[in-house]
C-alpha cells in the first residue's frame, strides 16, 4: 500500500513539473540567429509577440528588442551596400577603390554590431521574464 501511494504521489508531482514546463518558451543561439519554441514548435516573432501580449513588462522588452535590432538592421544594410556598391564598381572597372566608401561602410558595420548584441539580450530578457511570471 505504502509504494502504491508513494508511486501515485511521485506521479503527480511529476506530471506537474511537465505540466509547468510546457508552458514556458526556450530559446536557443543557432548560427546567426536565436530559434524560440514553445511545446516543441518553433515560434515567429510574431507568435512570440502574441504569446508575451498579456505579460506587460516582457512584451515591453520584446518591443524595445525588435526597435534595437531594426536600427541595427539598417545601419548593417547601409554599411554593406556601400561596401557592395563601391567593390561592384571596382570590379566593372568603373572606378578605383575608394578607401573612404570601404571605411564608411565598415564602421557603419561596425556601429551594427553592439545594436544587434542589444537588441538580442532584450529578446532573451523579455523571454527570461515571461518564463518566471508562468512559474509563480
């Protein structure tokens, strides 16, 4: 009787760490990018925004995280074309290499870089504190 009732108790405990567990999102780096999962299913940015829109201190993060990372999306974007435009041209023969075009758009790169580690420790806290508020 003593190991049915352990064994039924152990049982219930453990279904409900499971059951707490599901709830929650992980987050792992992949590559250049971070993957999101909720119950074994990859999350959008969007699913994630719409799964966070009910915990006000993370979706405030999250929104703050993907302002971070459009700022460094587009100091990225402008840096590279400019460095595309100018090896394009060099390599058409229509110009030199003009090493103040190559030096701007590596700084603009360059400029990205801290925005985009920013923006993705924002993600990741907005993610860290909807986790906590499912716990309690």
């Amino acid at each position: 009787m003593r190991i049915r009732l352990l064994f039924i108790v152990a049982l219930w405990g453990f279904s409900t760490v499971t059951y707490a567990q599901r709830d929650t999102i992980s987050y792992k780096r992949l590559g250049l990018g971070t993957a999101y999962r909720k119950d074994d299913q990859l999350l959008t940015m969007r699913r994630l925004q719409q799964i966070l829109k009910n915990d006000v201190i993370a979706i405030n993060q999250l929104k703050s995280g993907k302002r971070t990372e459009a700022i460094a999306t587009l100091f990225s974007f402008t840096g590279s074309f400019i460095i595309g435009y100018e090896v394009g041209r060099t390599l058409n023969g229509k110009s030199a290499v003009q090493p103040s075009s190559l030096i701007a758009g590596t700084g603009l790169i360059g400029i990205a870089i801290p925005f985009s580690i920013s923006a993705h420790k924002k993600i990741k806290s907005a993610v860290k504190t909807y986790n906590n508020n499912v716990r309690k």
